[in-house]
C-alpha cells in the first residue's frame, strides 16, 4: 500500500527566502505526482503534475522535480512571498484509474 | 466557465439523518471522485467513478453512498450508518484520456449536531 510522508509538517519563513518543500512515497510504481495548494476552509488547487517519465516540472517561481528510485519528491518555491502561506500537498496516482494517495500536508507561513 | 460546483458550502445534520451533499463538473471529464478531510490528516478516497452508471468504493466507503446517473453529476450520501460524519467533503474530476490531472471543488463542511 502506497504511503506518503511530507516534512516538515509546518514550515515558517521570512518573506524572499527560497525554500523546499519534500515529498517522499513507499511505492516507486507511480502514474504521476502532483503538488496542490490548500488556503484554509477552500478547496485544493493544482499546482505542477509530473508524469513518472519526468524528472521536473516547472511554472513560474515553483519546480517540482521527481526521483522515483529513492521514492522522493521537492517542490522549490523561489522567492517567497506572503500570498504562499498555505497548505501543500502532495498526491501520488498509483494507476490508470487515476486514484490518488495524498500526504498529510506542509503548512507553509511566509512572514512579510 | 469551466469548473467543479460543490454544494452547499456548509451543512449541518441531526442525528440519525442522511444528507446528500451536490458536485457538478461541467469539464467533461469521465472520472470524478469524493474525498474526506479531517484535521491533521492527508485527504481519505471515499467513492470513484471512472463512467456513468459505474463506482468503486474507495479507501472509507463504510457509512457512505453514491450514484453516478449523469456524467456531470456525482452526488454524495452520508448515512446515518456513518458514525463519524463531520468533516470536510471534497470532490474532484479528470479526464480519462491524458496526463489524469485531477481539479478539486471548492468542498462542503458538514457538522453533526
């Protein structure tokens, strides 16, 4: 059964520091992984998806890379801005039904 | 607009009732998908349906029923036989065909009171 694991579970910083959020996983048989943003009381928003043939994924100031064989995962946020402060998670689709495994989540708070 | 639509944004059960809480897609995705959050826990799969007239239970399906009559529409039942129903209900949705991409509602609170 797949297991995910997000450190730290809270993270605070000041505001323009790049940080790195982890992601790690038991099963190295992934569809693909995606990382979400959760702003309290609101639902989950979509963020990078990486396919299990890709190394990393970028938008903006965020690149999330992925390495299967050590059963990890990193979000880098460049130049943190106090709009991060949220929730990231990370979700595992172990298959082409599409069902994902989510960890429990990285409280991220960026300190203007 | 293309979106998920969860309704209602809070609702509140008695005792012994069942609730059914509303999702709708118009993104013409095949598969949709209903989670449970709790505090200080990841995101737990309680149905899926990859097709119309077609669901699998999930990881917490116990206390829970679902129907899937419309492609857009994907309607969550939470039975009095749920002991511990409040919590925060999540839906989602993905196409069968790509990188399976799930986009998530904007979630139902639900207290039992």
């Amino acid at each position: 059964k797949q297991e995910v694991t997000q450190i730290p579970a809270a993270l605070s910083v000041p505001e323009g520091e790049n940080l790195v959020l982890n992601c790690s996983f038991t099963d190295s048989a992934i569809y693909n992984l995606q990382w979400f943003r959760q702003d309290p009381g609101k639902g989950l928003t979509s963020l990078l998806l990486i396919q299990s043939s890709q190394r990393e994924q970028t938008s903006g100031r965020l690149n999330a890379s992925l390495d299967k064989s050590s059963g990890r995962s990193t979000l880098y946020i460049a130049a943190s801005q106090p709009g991060d402060s949220a929730t990231y998670l990370c979700a595992i689709c172990g298959g082409s039904n599409y069902k994902l495994t989510f960890g429990k989540g990285t409280l991220l708070t960026v300190n203007p | 607009d293309g979106g998920i639509t969860q309704s209602p944004k809070y609702l509140f059960r008695k005792e012994g009732q069942n609730v059914t809480l509303s999702c709708e897609q118009n993104l013409n995705h095949d598969a949709m998908y209903w989670y449970r959050q709790d505090p200080g826990q990841g995101l737990r799969l309680i149905y899926y349906s990859q097709i119309v007239n077609d669901f699998q239970k999930g990881d917490i399906a116990e206390g829970y029923s679902v129907s899937r009559e419309k492609k857009e529409s994907f309607p969550l039942t939470v039975t009095s036989a749920q002991k511990n129903p409040t919590a925060f209900y999540l839906c989602a949705s993905s196409s069968q065909t790509g990188l399976g991409e799930q986009f998530f509602g904007p979630g139902t609170r639900l207290t039992v009171l």
